[in-house]
C-alpha cells in the first residue's frame, strides 16, 4: 500500500470497527438468550402438574417450557454504541427471577391442581430461582460473553487483515 492510499485505508478500517458494535452486542445477547434457554432452564427437568419444591437459590425447573420460550432478544441497532437487550416475558418471569409474594387478584383465592392435589391459596411466597443473574456471571467467568462479542467484531473488519 502506498502512502497516498492509507488515509482511505484508514477511514474505511474505522468505519467497519464502528460498525462492529451492533454485532458485538448482537453476539453477545444471542449467546446469553441461548445458554439461558438450552443450559440453565434445563438443569432441573420434570413433567407438567408435578409437585415439585425447588430449591431457593437454585434456576426454576423445567416443566412446560413456558419460561425459556418467553426469553427473547431486541437486536442493537446503529454504530459504535450498541445495546442489545434479552429478556423473559412469561408473567411469572420476575417473580423467579427476584422471588416475592404473589397473591390472589380476581378472587378471593388462587386456585391451582397439581399431583399433589388440588391447592387454594390467598397468597404465596416464592423464594428467589434466579436464572438470569447467574448466566451472565458464569459467562464472564468462562470468557464466553468476551468470545462472542470479539467473533463478530472481527468478522466485520477480518477483511483490513489479510495476508
């Protein structure tokens, strides 16, 4: 390359490490929605109306699916900043997240049958089943979240770097 051409070299290489943000954040976001869905809300496996007391502290278990098919991803979008977001929007989604109270809305008691029987509650407490908190964390250990947003960066500029 000579002299005259490295400005030009110079300002497209910026541009495609500008442009790199959006699939970096991308990447990320689908590696977490996919370790999410296919790992952590499968750790525990059991069939629908199963009575089942889950450990507090421990990912929800996996019964009709519901949960892991609420977890979506909203892509980043634009340049150099770039956010993409995940989350689960099944209605009890935080509720296992953070844990709390749930309490009957529309009648006196909620109602509810499982193997166990038939249960009519007026509140219940639901301990804390994070999911997402503890994937992002064990993804930064494992370098996971790093791997997939350096992939993508570099696939948007491998170009600038050939032999």
């Amino acid at each position: 390359m000579d002299t005259a051409s490295l400005p030009a070299y110079l300002r497209a290489l910026k541009d495609a490490a500008a442009g790199g943000a959006a699939p970096a954040a991308n990447a990320m976001a689908g590696a977490f929605q996919d370790r999410v869905v296919s790992v952590t809300l499968r750790q525990t496996v059991h069939p629908p109306g199963l009575f089942w007391k889950a450990m507090a502290g421990r990912p929800p278990a996996y019964a009709s699916g519901e949960l892991a098919r609420s977890v979506r991803m909203t892509p980043a979008k634009g340049s150099v900043l770039a956010t993409a977001y995940v989350g689960a929007y099944a209605r009890y989604a935080a509720m296992q997240e953070f844990g709390g109270f749930a309490r009957a809305r529309t009648s006196a008691y909620m109602h509810w049958v499982n193997s166990r029987g038939s249960w009519w509650m007026k509140q219940v407490y639901v301990p804390a089943h994070p999911y997402f908190e503890p994937t992002v964390v064990q993804m930064i250990q494992d370098g996971s979240l790093s791997r997939a947003a350096a992939d993508a960066f570099y696939r948007e500029i491998r170009g600038f770097f050939t032999a």
